[in-house]
C-alpha cells in the first residue's frame, strides 16, 4: 500500500512522464513513442525536497502528489 510523503499538487498534462528525481523534486520529461529517436530534457516541475530511503518506490500520485510504496523484491 503506498504512503503519501509529501504534497506537491501537480497538474499533470498528457505526454510527460511524471517522476522523482534524484534530489526528491517533481520532474517531467515528454514521453517518446514508437521508436522514435531522440527525446527531450527532464524539467522540473515542483520543489520537494524528499529524502528518499533505500527499499522504497517514490513517485508521483494521481493527485500530484509525492507518495512511496514499499519494493517488492526476492518474494516468490
């Protein structure tokens, strides 16, 4: 079950992809599709600020928002 961390309250548009990046703000970078070359920069969208912690998915909610659900690795 994922947790809410923090509120960002992005607006998503269509065509971006919408993440976490490694100084735990909001980003997008527009999606590539079919094989096409190339791609475009990652911008940032929102200042968060989140301390990520090891063992855990950070990403960007349906209400735009920061939240993080535990990795479900080596289950069988």
């Amino acid at each position: 079950m994922a947790k809410k961390v923090a509120r960002a309250g992005v607006s998503k548009e269509p065509g971006y992809l919408y993440f976490v990046d490694k100084g735990g703000d909001v980003s997008r970078a527009p999606m590539v599709r079919g094989g096409a070359a190339g791609g475009g920069r990652k911008e940032k969208v929102a200042q968060v600020g989140v301390s990520k912690e090891a063992g855990y998915l950070y990403f960007v909610d349906k209400d735009g928002d920061v939240s993080r659900a535990p990795m479900a690795r080596g289950r069988k």
